[in-house]
C-alpha cells in the first residue's frame, strides 16, 4: 500500500520510521517532509496547509493512507477535506481536533463531564482577566485559547507578571488570534506525564507512557518550548495513577466527545499532572507529542498501520497494544542556540552516518534540508532528536547523551539534564 504522511518535524520522522517497518507498505510519500525523511519517503513540496493540493496529490498517486502528524491542519480540517472526497485519512475531523484547537473548549467539557483538572476561568476582555487576577492566588497559569506550537502557555509568580502575560497574550498578540480568548487556571504541582492514546470513536487503548522536558535550559529554566527533551516510560506512573486515569480520565474524555456529537479517532496526546489530590488534565492534544512520539514508537511492536487503520474502521477493541516493556528511551533533542526566540540556520551537519546500522540509536530530524550542494543543514530552532533504548532508564539516556558527541554544527545547543531527575529511582 502506499502511504501518505503531513508534517515536516520529528513526530513525522518517527511516524514515517515506523510506518517503514510495515511489510504491508510499498511506497511513502511526505509532504513536505525534511532531510532525515528523505531516506524512508519520497518528499514532496506541498505544505501542510495546502488541503486541496495534498488531496489532489493523494489522487493522483492513489494514495491508500494519510497520516496527518501535525495539529494545524488537525485543527483546520484536512480530514474533512479528505474524507468528502473519499480518501481514507488518519486523524481526528475539525469537531473534533477542538479538543487541541481550544483550549476553552477543553476546559468546559472537562467541567461538564466532571473529568479531573484545574480550576480556571476564560476571558475575552483583558480588563476583566486583570481585574480577575487582582483577586487570584498566585502563581497563576495563563493560557492562549488556540494553537502556539506548544508555547502559549505562561506561568506567572505575582501580579506583575501576570498582568504582563495578558497583554502578551491579548494585546500584544505574542501568538496571533490565539490569544483572543484566554484561560487563567490554579497553578498545579506535582509531576509532569504524557501519555499518548489511539482511540477509535469509542475506545481507547494507552500507549506507554512518558515524560517531557519543556523548559529551554537546564533545570528546568528559560522559555518554555515544543519540547528539549523525552524519556519512555515514566516511573511516575504507577499501576495505581493507570487505573484512576482510566476510570475517570482516559475512557470519560472519549465518552464525552462522543456525546458531544465530536467522536473522536486518531490520537488523543493526555498530559497529566501527578498532584497530591490525583491525576489531573494539564492539556489535551490530537495528534502524537513530539518529542513523545520519538520515544515511544520505537518501543510499540505492533504494526503500526494495523493500529491506524482499527482506530479508522472502529475495531480498535479486538487489538492488543503491544510494547517492549523490558527497555526504555531517551530523546534529547539538538537545537539552535537561541531557540525559541532568535537562532540562526543554515549551518551543516556532521556525523549523521555514525547512526547507520547501529541498534538501539536514531537521529530523527526536525528541522534540517538540504542546501544547494546536498548537504543536510539545520532548517529549525528544534535540528535533531537524538534517541536511544536501554535496558534501563539509566543506560538510555546514557547512550543518547553519547550519541549527541557524534554529531556536530554550529550553534549546536542541548539541554545536559534529560532524564536525570529519575536516575535515583532505578
């Protein structure tokens, strides 16, 4: 069969990895793809956006699946465009990419189906978000309603801050129209945890779980960004916090989008804080994390198409998910100095090879190209995400951080921390 996947980042790199693997898969296109996906998949210059073009391209190909990695066209509706003409696509439709698109949306429907999360209020005016928060207790969590490549979020320590985070967010427009509603919500704390799930419109099946480090330097410090770093699974999750979530988290968000005429298939990405009252919902996604996705695919051992296709056909019931629980992954990622604000790109990359026909090691790439020459070059604040398994968590990210000295470009930055909050737990 031949294969479509929609994004350019390491998410798509590792979802085309894996989709690589399947003795049902012929022929992988991407669009628009990077130099890492070059090697697996034939990349194709139509941006994620381009909804007619990719579903025209998917004609004429006569493409047999599409994946779509990415939340913007999640959230704008390329499984609709899709499906009205007939094509088969693997994703969440727009009704239901909402529960991503915003998060007002989210946080209302977790109030009105009593499933576990913050306490929070939403504004449209920014007079009366200030006004509002000249009563709240601090820190306080303020969120832009709509997409921010994982950013609109903003953690605020006192007043001051938290009335500089509005007009960030309202006035000044840090993030676009994203910001035209916000959400202002208790601070949390407690342990971070990300577990991703397949649902098909009613049931939903766990993958592993994981743990993402947001903060650009080390110790948590800095801007938040997309992500510096991952590690599979976590400790923090215990068979304990597995059977709460599934009771009153994972199976309650499915039923109530279902009964909110929004059934969702595809990928719901849970992000969870461990507080001393239980599991509570940070955030939803509707698309695989990135960089959870890098962690956690490389331990999923089934065929991965057969997964995609039961959460489309609705007999994701009848699978059993399986993963390599004996090992464990570590994803740190090589970005830009700079990253998330000013970084230069354009800078060759050196010692990609050194990957070739190890086990245990991938270099999955978010934002490289090939120059005029055909070199790979970096092409993002986020370059490279450096993978490696283990036996234990320990020697996972021992081998990852190994495998970061194999390569090389300027302006290369990484966080030295990945993982390490754990390593007294093994």
């Amino acid at each position: 069969m031949k294969v479509l996947i929609v994004g350019s980042g390491g998410r798509e790199h590792a979802i085309a990895w894996k989709v690589a693997q399947s003795p049902k898969v012929t022929k992988i296109y991407c669009a628009p793809g990077n130099a890492g996906i070059s090697e697996l998949a034939e990349c194709v210059p139509i941006a994620a956006m381009e909804f007619d073009k990719l579903a025209a391209f998917a004609k004429e190909k006569e493409i047999d699946l599409t994946v779509i990695g990415m939340d913007d066209p999640l959230v704008g509706g390329i499984v609709d465009v899709f499906e009205a003409q007939g094509l088969r696509v693997f994703g969440p439709r727009k009704n239901a990419a909402i529960l991503e698109g915003s998060k007002a949306f989210s946080k209302n429907l977790m109030k009105k189906y009593h499933i576990p999360t913050a306490s929070y209020e939403t504004f449209t005016s920014p007079e009366e978000a200030i006004a509002y928060l000249e009563t709240a207790k601090m820190p306080i969590v303020l969120k832009a309603d709509g997409l921010a490549l994982g950013k609109g979020v903003l953690i605020c320590q006192n007043l001051e801050e938290a009335k500089a985070g509005v007009k960030e967010l309202m006035l000044d427009k840090k993030f676009g129209s994203a910001g035209n509603e916000i959400v202002i919500e208790e601070f949390m704390t407690g342990r971070e945890v990300s577990v991703l799930s397949f649902v098909d419109g009613n049931t939903v099946k766990i993958m592993s779980s994981a743990q993402d480090h947001k903060r650009a330097k080390d110790g948590d410090q800095g801007l938040n960004t997309g992500g510096m770093g991952n590690f599979s699974p976590s400790p923090f999750y215990t068979e304990q916090v597995d059977a709460f979530c599934k009771e009153h988290i994972y199976q309650a968000t499915v039923d109530a989008m279902k009964a909110e005429g929004r059934p969702f298939k595809g990928v719901i990405f849970f992000g969870l804080m461990l507080t001393e009252d239980g599991p509570k919902v940070l955030e939803y996604n509707a698309r695989f994390g990135d960089p959870e996705a890098q962690v956690v695919l490389p331990r999923l051992q089934n065929d991965i198409i057969d997964v995609f296709e039961a959460c489309i056909d609705g007999t994701l019931e009848e699978m059993e998910l399986r993963f390599d629980n004996d090992r464990a992954t570590v994803c740190v990622i090589l970005a830009s100095d700079g990253y998330p604000l000013h970084y230069e790109k354009g800078f060759v990359i050196e010692g990609l090879e050194n990957f070739k026909g190890k086990d245990d090691y991938y270099v999955f790439h978010s934002g490289t190209k090939f120059d005029e020459q055909g070199r790979v070059v970096t092409n993002g604040g986020r370059v490279l995400g450096v993978t490696a398994n283990g036996a234990t968590l320990k020697e996972a990210r021992e081998k990852a951080y190994e495998a970061t000295e194999w390569i090389h470009f300027d302006n290369k930055y990484m966080r030295s921390d990945i993982a390490a909050s754990v390593m007294n737990l093994e």
